[in-house]
C-alpha cells in the first residue's frame, strides 16, 4: 500500500499515455501531476545517462542536491561533477505524488531509501528545486543526553520572516514543536496534512500522522525537538504565499545536526506540513554537552 498518496507509479511505467488521474481531481491540478512526473522522468533519465546539458534545462537557479550522507551542492557543483544518485535510475521503485499549487513534491521508496524531490513552477515552467536522500537504518541509534526544556523552536528561532506567509511558519512550527515537547497529540494534529510522513535516516521506518499520534498519545514531557540552525524559505505564488518550501539544518540538544525539506500549505488560514525528510550530516561533529 502506499504511504504517499493515492497515485503510485513504478518510474519505468510512467508516460503520458497510461497516466492515471482520479477523475475527481481538478483538471489544473491533473495536468501539473502528469508535467511533474514527466518532467521528474526525464530527471532521472538525465542523471543516469549523466547528461549535465539536459539537467540544466531543468534545474531551479536554487537547486540544491543533498545526498544519504546529508552533503548538500549547489547547482552549479552538482552539474559540475554530477552525483551518483543512491537508487541509480529507479527502476522498480515506488513513486508517488502531490501537488500544492505551484509546488509539487515526489516520492521515491526503496525498501529503506527514500528520495523527495520538491518541482516549484517558475514563469518559465516547472524547475527542479530540491533533491534529498534518506536512508534509514535497521536498527535505531541509542538515543544520546536530551533535555526537555524547548527554546528553540517552541519560543524563538533564528529566522527573520519576510512575509506573512513565512512568519505563519514559524508560528505553526513553534506551536507543534511545543506540543511535541509536551506529549500534546491534539495540539500537534491540527498542524499537520492528514498525508503527512516523517522520514528520517535515524529511523527505522516511514513514520506516517497516525504513527506520530500515537507516540505523542504516550504520557510524558520531552524530549525537545531540535533547533533551528538555518533555513531558507520558497514562496509560492509570492509576497502572499499558499504554499511555502522550508529547507533546514536543525541540531538537537546532541548528536550530529540533520537536513530537513519540507513542505508547507495553507489550509483553512492555518499552515500544514506535507511532509518532513531528515538526513543526518554525517560530515559534522558531533555535539556533546557539558
């Protein structure tokens, strides 16, 4: 059963003739889903046939490609010397996706890898704007020293908003990450799409809305999410964004810090995450408190 939406695709089956669109989906929204997963085809062909020329045409001018090891290029390196992609040309993998507006998000699963790639509508079409690849472990790490105070995110981050869509952000993320800390389950679930999924590589598995409501739903205090280090903001259509990308480094109270893409839509004036990708950076030091 798929985890990520209701279209699932095997990426070696999709071309325009046997896509299948629920009837009940708007025509608008039918025809970006069938532009992305040809567009997003034809990345994958590109990278597998290691073909730059091809890529560029594709390739938001903020493109950024982050690996399972949580090393992140820009477009001009990633062009330069082109990745190995981790599930080679997918064959055989599962692919699913949604769109949100001018931003659309595929889903890639292998067994234990993940991939989620963010395509954002540009006035010149459809552009790749984040590739990210998470693998996660068979055995979950022991967990290092917590702390169940939450400063940053649930009171303040290090990000200034510059809009109102952004600022309502930080204000949703603020909120769940407090309920989070506080064991909240009906705080936390207003926040969320109901296709909501966390994947982390310092999980063993997709870890869907339920799954999280049902850990939240266990009583208790801590420990705090992790804070925010970094984050860049994509607002879709713009000053009055419905739909925002949040790319971020996050760091907890210790270990290594973590690459997170998300996204986030507005619904029914609240804003909702779509879904939470998080690789670890395994190049970075490890934080140890005193």
């Amino acid at each position: 059963m798929n985890r990520f939406a209701t279209k699932t695709f095997v990426l070696g089956m999709v071309c325009a003739g046997i896509l299948a669109l629920p009837a009940s989906r708007p025509a608008a929204a039918a025809e970006n889903d069938a532009a992305v997963l040809q567009l997003d085809k034809a990345f994958v062909q590109a990278v597998a046939k290691h073909d730059p020329a091809a890529l560029s045409k594709v390739l938001d001018n903020d493109f950024l490609w982050t690996d399972a090891s949580g090393e992140t290029l820009s477009r001009a390196k990633a062009l330069a010397a082109l990745p190995v992609p981790m599930m080679g040309d997918e064959n055989g993998a599962e692919v699913s996706e949604r769109s949100y507006g001018e931003v659309a998000g595929v889903q890639v699963a292998n067994g234990k890898q993940h991939v989620v790639r963010i395509w954002v509508k540009r006035p010149a079409g459809w552009r790749l704007l984040d590739y990210q690849e998470v693998k996660q472990v068979d055995v979950a790490p022991a967990p290092g020293p917590t702390t169940n105070e939450c400063i940053n995110p649930c009171k303040t981050v290090p990000f200034t908003p510059k809009n109102e869509g952004e600022a309502g952000v930080i204000k949703s993320w603020s909120t769940l990450e407090t309920a989070v800390t506080n064991h909240d389950p009906k705080g936390w679930d207003p926040h969320f799409l109901d296709e909501f999924v966390l994947i982390s590589s310092n999980g063993t598995q997709v870890m869907t809305k339920a799954d999280r409501l049902k850990t939240l739903a266990k009583p208790g205090i801590g420990p705090a999410p992790p804070g925010l280090v970094h984050a860049q903001m994509f607002d879709f259509p713009g000053d009055h964004p419905e739909t925002i990308v949040m790319i971020a480094t996050a760091q907890g109270y210790s270990g290594k810090p973590v690459h997170i893409s998300r996204i986030w839509a507005k619904r029914d004036g609240m804003w909702k995450m779509a879904f939470s990708y998080q690789t670890t950076i395994q190049s970075a030091p490890a934080v140890m408190p005193n």
